[in-house]
C-alpha cells in the first residue's frame, strides 16, 4: 500500500520515521489494511505499480532516469499517487526546482503543478481542513524561503490527483515516533490520513 521512492541523485531517505508514523495513523483511524513496514522502491521497478501510493522527500537535486520517468508516468496513468514533499519548504529550492523540471518533463502541457483550490475532495475525503493544507511548524523557522504555502499543487489525470506536491516540509512534521502523539494537543498526521484515503478511493 505505502511505499518510499529512492531516487539516486539526492536524499531520498530524509525523515526516516515518517512511514512508521503515518502507517500508524492509518491504523488506528480506518480499517485500510497495510503492510506494517515501510517498503522502499525505485521509480524503475518492476513491481511499481504494486503499490496505490508513494512518498517522496528530500532536500537536494531531483533527476531520473529515461526509464523512471517512463515508469513514473505510467504509475500515475495507471491511477497511482505520488505524494513529494519539498523538506526545503522553499519554493526556489534546489528539490522544488529539480523536481518541478522532472514533472514538465514527464507531463508536458497545461494543468502540470497547477494549485489546488481549497475547496478539493483531498482536504475532506477522511478529516475535513477547510482552510487547505495544514500548516506546518517549519514553514516559519528561518529555514527555506520564510513563507506560509497556503496551497499545495498537483499533476491531475482524468480528474484525479496523480501527483501531490508540496512545499510545506511535512516530512519533517510527521518524522517522529508514533508513540510520541500522545504528547501532541493535536495529531499532525492526519493530513496524511486524507492523503491515502484519497489515493485508495480516487
């Protein structure tokens, strides 16, 4: 169900407590099966298009081969869900302008990376954020561009989100034990709750 995308060029592998987090949630929120473990796999595998979602981070250079992004198209033209969160929450950042290339690239045309209007079936398809995306505590912290990214954008096909962007640095924001959310006034991670409710319903 929930897989991590290793790509060669950067650091795929930042926030290495993320899945076991968010698999968490998913748990104890719905009665979606997953596999307990977190499962990483490249953009060129084989069995890619095994797995409903993929979550992608980083700070550093975003580049693919032929081939990955061949299969990434494919993966999202098949009804895949590639979530991409920018660690750098920067929107002139080496992963934000990297990967933002790879996705033209792959998806030319109109539409590509177009923002999400808050009003979109993510923000409600499990927990209801009327605002949009939520907030993170790292948006603010002197690090990237300063800024509050009050939206997130998206490749969409045939009216679904195949890829979801963001720039907002979730990764770091859910990159915690789960048995620490008992010390959190409110669980940060049910975005992501939305997210995979989305991706297995959509």
């Amino acid at each position: 169900m929930f897989a991590r995308l290793r790509y060669d060029s950067g650091d795929w592998d930042y926030n290495p407590k993320v899945a076991a987090n968010v698999l968490n949630s998913i748990v104890e929120y719905t009665n979606i099966a997953v596999y307990p473990e977190e499962v990483v796999i490249t953009a060129d595998s084989d069995e890619l298009l095994a797995f409903p979602f993929l979550f992608m981070t980083g700070h550093k250079l975003v580049r693919f081969s032929d081939r990955e992004r061949e299969r990434l198209k494919e993966f999202v033209e098949r009804g895949g869900f590639l979530f991409s969160d920018d660690c750098n929450h920067d929107v002139a950042g080496l992963y934000a302008t990297s990967f933002e290339q790879e996705m033209h690239r792959a998806f030319p045309g109109p539409g590509t990376l177009d923002k999400l209007p808050r009003t979109h079936a993510i923000y409600r398809s499990f927990f209801q954020f009327p605002d949009g995306p939520p907030q993170t505590a790292h948006e603010l912290n002197g690090w990237g561009d300063d800024l509050v990214h009050d939206y997130l954008r998206a490749v969409e096909r045939r009216g679904r989100i195949g890829v979801l962007y963001s720039n907002k640095d979730y990764g770091c924001e859910w990159d915690y034990d789960w048995r620490n959310k008992r010390f959190q006034r409110d669980d940060n991670t049910r975005f992501s709750v939305n997210l995979v409710v989305y991706a297995m319903a959509a």
